[in-house]
C-alpha cells in the first residue's frame, strides 16, 4: 500500500495550490480519502474528505475551510486532490492524505505547504 501525496510548496498569502494523493496496492474506489493537516506545534486536524463507494461522492469539510478548499478524487487515476485557495498563513502546515474503508486506514508521508510573505 502506498500514498504519495505532492503539490505542496511555499506560497504567498492569498495564493492557491493543489496537492494530490497518488494511491497504489488497494481498491481506491472503495476508500473515503481524507485530507488532514498539522500545523507546528498542533495536533493533526481533518479539514476535507470524500466518500468512496458507489454512487456520487459526497464531500465534507471541516468549518475553517469551507469555501476555501476543494476536494475530489479521480477513481480511475486513484487519485485524491486538494485545490487550496485563497491560502492564508494559518494554513501552513504538513498535509496529509488518509485512505480508510472498514478497518483498513492508511496514511501517506505527508507534504508540507508553507504560506508566507
């Protein structure tokens, strides 16, 4: 099982980025995906997810990204992304991407996204 997130980077305030999550060795379609973040010093907080399965996927995220983030996946690519606008020094931190289905959860290495003048 693998997943490699990419796409962070430094950015100024106001600026955008998009992370993926390029997953192997398990059955994406079938995982929630899940973008978390730790901020130094803080503890690792969800701020999006998107459900697997059947159906449309439905997107949740957490309040302090609401409008500001998107995510999405791309099943056939077994890919998860997250567009980041509007980034504010707050959102610096390590991003990482979760995979969870039943009692399987996985994590990635996670990228760091660095918002600063």
């Amino acid at each position: 099982v693998q997943l490699v997130e990419s796409g962070g980077a430094l950015v100024q305030p106001g600026g955008s980025l998009k992370l993926s999550c390029a997953c192997s060795g398990f059955t994406f379609s079938r995982y929630e995906m899940s973008w978390y973040r730790q901020a130094p010093g803080k503890e690792r907080e969800l701020v999006a997810s998107i459900t697997g399965g059947l159906g449309d996927p439905d997107a949740d995220y957490s309040d302090s990204v609401r409008g500001q983030f998107t995510v999405s996946r791309n099943n056939d690519r077994k890919t998860a992304y997250l567009q980041m606008n509007s980034l504010k020094f707050t959102d610096t931190g390590v991003y990482f991407c979760n995979a969870k289905w039943m009692a399987n959860n996985y994590w990635g290495q996670g990228t760091q996204v660095t918002v600063s003048s």
